[in-house]
C-alpha cells in the first residue's frame, strides 16, 4: 500500500519575504488522522493551507482537509483530459506499479491556470503511446519506493485565478511511503528522514 500526504500551502504575493519562506521551509509534514485511513493500492490525506489573514507570521493553517482511496487506476498517466487528469489524479504526480516497487513521476500537468510551464526532460519522448510523445514536457521519474521506504517531493507553482485574474502562489509538499496500513501511525512522518527527495522549485516573482 502506498501511502500520500499533501500539503498545499496557497498565498499571495505579501507572502513572499524571507520571513514566510522560512515557514514554508520548516513545515513538512502533519499529523495523519488514522481513523480515515482504509485499506487499498493508494491513499492520501490532501491539506490545503493559508495564513492568518491578520498577518501573525506564522505557520498556514488548514482551511480544508480530504482522504481519497485509489485503486488500480491510479497507474496511469492520465487521460488527455487535463481537467479530469488535474481533479482526478494526484496534481503533478503519476504513479506506476512494478512488480513490488512503485515508481513516483512528476511531470507538467499543463492545465492554463498554472502557466509555470516546466519544460525539461521527458522521459516517454519516444514513446509513441505516451500522452507525452514528442511534448517539450518535464516527465521524469522523481524515485522508486520499496517496502518501507519515504520519499518527499518538492515543487512550487504560480496560478491565476480564471474569473478575477489575480495571481496567487502555491508551495506543495508530498510525503509519500510504502508501508502496510499497520504500520501507519498518527505522527509517522515526524523523526524518519525520507530515503528519497526531488525537488521542481521555480524561480517565481
């Protein structure tokens, strides 16, 4: 069973300084409520976060929290819908079973309210039967997780709001282990250091 916590951290540009990107810095991870968690090929505990809107400087809060259970078809690369890829799917993550290993990619969802367009590596550029053919995508393999092992990827975006056009920024976190539902544990990301780490962190203004 894999395993998925994200943190999404949304903010505008106020919150830029140095004094805000430390507290993004420092907060990797949360608390898992294990109640929620049911057994199948993949779950995650999605969080989405912002500041005090009274400007404390502090770390973001919770303003919504969900658990989804996947199945087998969360071993894809999606469809080419790219609305129901970026609602459906894991947000700039594909997953991939192998045998008894899952590998973990990232990869440009290219959806037009995040024009941060990654161009870069790709790894199914040939592949004639890959929604990635010949795209000028980054699609690459962040790491390959066996039993019992954490990863953690990093990346951040910039978005535009489709009816106000006002930008607003998102600084996005996935821990993400391979473990039995029993070895889940309220505070399981707190002292284990991730065996793997991938960062995609854009120079955003």
């Amino acid at each position: 069973m894999l395993f998925i916590q994200s943190l999404n951290t949304y903010y505008n540009k106020e919150k830029l300084s140095s004094e805000y990107a430390r507290l993004r810095s420092e907060d990797m991870f949360r608390t898992i409520d294990i109640s929620k968690i049911h057994e199948c090929e993949v779950f995650a505990q999605i969080f989405r976060l912002r500041y005090d809107e009274n400007d404390a400087v502090s770390p973001a809060k919770p303003y919504e929290e969900k658990f989804r259970q996947y199945g087998t078809e969360i071993f894809t690369e999606g469809t080419e819908s790219r609305w129901d890829n970026f609602n459906e799917l894991l947000h700039f993550i594909r997953i991939f079973r192998e045998e008894d290993k899952y590998r973990i990619m990232f990869c440009d969802e290219d959806v037009e309210w995040c024009p941060t367009h990654r161009r870069g590596h790709n790894e199914a550029f040939y592949d004639e039967n890959s929604l990635f053919y010949r795209q000028d995508k980054l699609n690459e393999t962040a790491f390959i997780l066996g039993k019992g092992q954490y990863g953690r990827i990093f990346y951040n975006n910039r978005y535009v709001d489709p009816d106000s056009q006002n930008w607003y920024y998102g600084w996005h976190i996935y821990n993400i282990v391979d473990c039995d539902i029993s070895e889940c544990k309220e505070k399981m990301f707190f002292k284990k250091e991730p065996d793997f780490l991938y960062r995609q962190l854009l120079d955003l203004r």
